[in-house]
C-alpha cells in the first residue's frame, strides 16, 4: 500500500504541522547556531554577546523561513523551504569583525543584499557565469577554509588554559567518533541528528569532567526582545569585493535548493511557475539579508537540509514550514536557550565543525564534478583551488606585497583592499574559476583524447 503524499498547498492540522516542523527545527538547528558561535568565537566575544547573535540568528532564521514560505506578493517560494545562515558569509565575518567591529560586518551584510535581487532577474546570465564548475569550485574553498578554524578549535585557541592539550583534543575527536558512529551505523533520526547529538554527548563529558560555565545562563533573562542595530551599521568599501562574490553564490545556491525542494515536493521543475517561484525565492532571500543586518544575524539563504525530511515524511505542506518559522523565532526570543548553547566548549564545537566543513568541501568537489572532469576543467580546478588554498595560507606575503605596492606609488586604500580581496581564498579562487570558465575555449574530448595516442 502506497504511502499518501500531502502536496504543498494541502492544509494540516495545526497539531500535525508542528509536530512535523520539530522534524525540521532539528534537522537544521545545528546549521543555524554554528555559524553565531565560530563568529563569536574566532573574534574573542564575551558569552554574553555571542549568546546574543545566536538568539538573532534563531529569530531571523525563523522570520525568514516565514517569508519565503508563506509568500508575500512577489516574495518567496511558496514551498516548504527554511532558511538559515550560510557558512560562506562565515570566514568574512570573522576577517572583516577582526578588522573593524560587528558593525562593519552587518553594514558589508547589508551593502550586498541587493545581489540576490539582482541575480532573481538574471537567471540566465547568472547561470552562464557560475556553473556548476564554478560554483563547486567556490564551495570547495569555502569548506576547505573553515576547516582549519574547526581544528583550531579543538586545540583551543593560543594563549588559553589547556591549548593544544590531550583533554582538548579528546573531547574533540569524542565529537568526531560519535558523529562517525552515527553516519556509519545509525538510521533514519539517529543518523540525521549525529551532530547535534555529537555535540550533546561532547558537552555532558566536559559538564562532567567541570569544564563547562553556565554562569552566562544564569545571568540570562527568560525572555528578550530583539535590539535592532545593536551594533550600528558600519561600510568599508575595502571589504565589499569578497561579500559581492559571497552573496552570488549564495543566491546560486538558494536556485540549486529551491529546484531540489520544487522536485521532492513533486512541484514542476521548468516552465513559468517554476522561474516564478525561484524568482520570489531569490527575491525573499534579498529582502531577507536586509532584514537581517539589521537584527544583527548572519545573511540568509535557503536550506536544503530539509528536502530529506520531506522525503521521509511524504509531507509538503506549506504549513509545516510556517510552523517550523515560528519556532524558530519564539527559541530567538529565549536568552538561556542561546546561553545555553553558547556555552558549548570550543574543543566540542570544534569536533562538529571540523567534519561539517570537511563534508562542505567534499560536496564541492562533487558539484564541481558534475559536468565531467575533462582536461579543460581540470586545469580550471587545479588553477581556481591552487590560487584560493595558496593565498589563504600565506598572508605575511599579502602584507610585504601590499608595502610593496604602496612603494610603487599605489594609493592606501587601494592597497588594502587588494589585500583584503586577495587574504580571502574564496573571492580568488572564484573569481579566478569563473574568469577561466570563460575565456578558455570547450574542449572535443574525442580530439583531446585523439592528439594523446
């Protein structure tokens, strides 16, 4: 007996709806707190404030997920899809808070949101500069990145009691073990929910071993409404090249997801409603980041995480992902809740991390496959990854380069913004991709292969 399908326009009981959403809260939680916590963490925040970009991150998260589902006008999908931060915003968080404040961060966050709606009515041409080769290419270097900061992570951070120490890596690669354990053997919820459960076990060892404060959740309030503008809005042109090239891709993404969502959710994958719904989702992810600079939270995109659970569930329905929203946003207005988690130790977080990126790197590798691995796209490949893991890993050469150029005559500001653009590894090595990806003629892989025999 064939199991009932219930389509995205099917009206739930609201019991049912919420039920089904606490499916999707979990299976996306993790991918919304990590990237507040690897932020607050790298930039040396109090507890405090890094609780409070968590909670910003659940509440605009759940906003969001609201917009795009619900549609407004021309806004949003109309499908079941949730939205949470994007880990390609992570590393220029994290280079540009380190360079100015958080105010600067949301000001560049705000500054770029307008490439989503820029790409919602530029489908076609988006496409034809960013292919899958491309776009792989750029996910690739995103996890490849954010890798070393997981592990850094785990050792904790220079200076700090215990850096570097066996307790530390333990607890770390406890994470890593159970996580494992759970990709390797466990099924259905076990296997879906390995890094958040990874992350539970982690911290009840190191609540054991006393390695956990919770004075910050104590002195937490049980409620509290969002501060917008908490930090001010600060611009930098310096930095906006690398958050321009992190926004297209993101919005790239947001088309991949939405067409995965539109097919598991047995919705047309072509034709006019189809490129309306992508448009409304490019459209309600632009409006979203606005939104979310303001309320001091990471940009927006849309998840994927959730097309599995529309898979295993048989449900759709729109009403899910309204209540999935609203949860969300409620968990946003709960201090403790984001104390909580805030207080995670960073080698445990760290263990998580560490494979969730190596994971992101790999599923860029495959994207990056997809078109076939012919001798033109591998060159592009070894080019684009050589360029973007080479600059990442040597900015005291950037620097002697940027003295060098102001030598030559080179204006100040033009100088540290080519350092800027060129310490983040992803801008170069996308931006090398794509410019490769067009001036490189397609090859006849018939002849290539011919002229070798």
């Amino acid at each position: 007996m064939s199991r009932r399908f219930y389509s995205v326009e099917e009206k739930l009981s609201w019991w049912l709806a919420l039920s089904l959403g606490v499916q999707h809260l979990l299976g996306m939680f993790v991918g919304i707190v990590t990237p507040p916590l690897i932020v607050g963490a790298q930039l040396g925040l109090p507890a405090r404030e890094t609780a409070y970009l968590v909670s910003m991150s659940l509440f605009t998260s759940g906003l969001t997920t609201l917009l795009q589902v619900h549609k407004l006008g021309p806004l949003g999908s109309g499908l079941l899809s949730v939205t949470g931060p994007s880990f390609a915003f992570v590393p220029l968080a994290i280079s540009t808070g380190a360079g100015g404040d958080l105010g600067m961060v949301f000001g560049l966050a705000l500054a770029g949101a307008w490439v989503p709606l820029l790409v919602a009515y530029g489908l076609k041409a988006a496409r034809r500069l960013f292919p899958p080769l491309v776009t792989g290419i750029a996910i690739t270097l995103i996890g490849v990145t954010l890798i070393g900061v997981g592990f850094s992570q785990i050792s904790g951070f220079p200076g700090t009691p215990g850096f570097g120490s066996p307790a530390n890596f333990g607890l770390g690669f406890l994470v890593v073990a159970f996580i494992v354990a759970g990709q390797a053997w466990g099924k259905g919820w076990l296997r879906n929910t390995s890094i958040a459960l990874g992350l539970l076990v982690g911290t009840l060892v190191a609540v054991a071993c006393g390695r956990v404060d919770f004075t910050p959740v104590a002195e937490a309030q049980p409620f509290e409404l969002p501060h917008p503008l908490r930090y001010g809005l600060h611009f930098n042109p310096v930095y906006l090249i690398p958050w321009l090239v992190a926004y297209l891709l993101v919005a790239l993404e947001c088309i991949g997801d939405l067409t995965a969502t539109s097919g598991v959710s047995r919705e047309p994958v072509e034709g006019p409603l189809f490129e309306s719904r992508l448009r409304g989702g490019l459209l309600a992810d632009g409006v979203g980041c606005v939104f979310c600079s303001l309320f001091c939270a990471l940009p927006k995109t849309t998840f994927a995480q959730n097309n599995g659970i529309i898979a295993l569930t048989g449900v759709a329905s729109r009403r899910v992902g309204i209540a999935t929203g609203l949860m969300l946003a409620v968990c946003g207005l709960l201090p403790q809740l984001a104390a909580l988690i805030s207080v995670i130790p960073k080698p445990v977080l760290g263990g998580a991390t560490f494979l969730m990126f190596s994971t992101v790197a790999a599923a860029g590798l495959q994207i990056a496959g997809r078109g076939g691995l012919s001798g033109r796209n591998q060159f592009i490949l070894a080019c684009s990854l050589g360029l973007g893991i080479g600059v990442q890993g040597a900015p005291a050469a950037l620097e002697a380069l940027r003295e060098g150029l102001l030598q030559m005559g080179i204006p100040e500001g033009l100088g540290q913004a080519l350092k800027v653009l060129m310490e983040s590894g992803m801008a170069m090595g996308t931006l090398a991709a794509a410019l490769l990806n067009l001036i490189l003629p397609e090859a006849d892989e018939e002849n290539e292969i011919g002229s070798h025999e």
